[in-house]
C-alpha cells in the first residue's frame, strides 16, 4: 500500500479534474445530466482509481485499478473531442486540455509498466 498524494500522475490526474470543472461550467444548461456530468465523472474515475490501486495490497491489484483509470482517460479524451466538436467547449481551451490528458496517459502508461515489471 503506498500513499497516492506522492505519485505525480495523481496530482496532475486530480488537477485535470479541477479544470474540467471549470470547463464544464461553461457548457449549456441542458448538459448538466448529460456531457457535464458525464465529463466529470470519468475524470474524477482517473485519480480516484489511481488512489483505489493505491489502496490495495498488491501489484496485480494496482496494475488493474491503473488500466481502468487509463480507460477513463480514454473516455474523458472522446468527451473532450465531442465537446469541441458540439462547439460546448471553446475550441482554443481544448489544445490545452487534450496536451494535458496525454501527458496523464503517459505517466500513468509509464507507472502500469514499472507494477507490472515489479510482478516478474
């Protein structure tokens, strides 16, 4: 078991969530059962699953919760893609967004690797 709030991957994860709530508030009210929550939900699914395979006892157990927070990442990718294209998120914050999502997937991709070499 190791403690989340040091994992690096974390912190950014979480301070994704807190700018797509920020960007969520932009979009039309009759979203907000619909794209908003949907957004918000599978970005809070990254950290929060990273801080669950925190949690765990094992490195399979860690592993798994990592891919299912890099599914989420995949979902919120699309969402992001859909609100631009929806023209609900304004177009020049999406670069941005998107470039911070890749580099979470890439940290956490880089973390499933190193649980995954540790099992061998």
């Amino acid at each position: 078991m190791q403690d989340f709030r040091k994992l690096k991957v974390w912190e950014k994860a979480h301070a994704f969530v807190l700018e797509v709530y920020r960007a969520s508030e932009l979009f039309p009210s009759q979203e907000k059962f619909g794209l908003t929550s949907q957004i918000r939900r599978a970005a809070s699914s990254i950290p929060m699953n990273i801080a669950e395979g925190c949690g765990r006892n094992t490195n399979p157990d860690l592993a798994r919760f990592l891919h299912i927070a890099m599914g989420s990442a995949s979902e919120v990718e699309y969402l992001l893609i859909l609100a631009k294209d929806l023209t609900i998120l304004p177009e020049d914050r999406f670069p941005e967004m998107e470039a911070e999502l890749f580099e979470i997937k890439r940290m956490l991709n880089a973390l499933i690797q190193k649980v995954q070499e540790t099992n061998h």
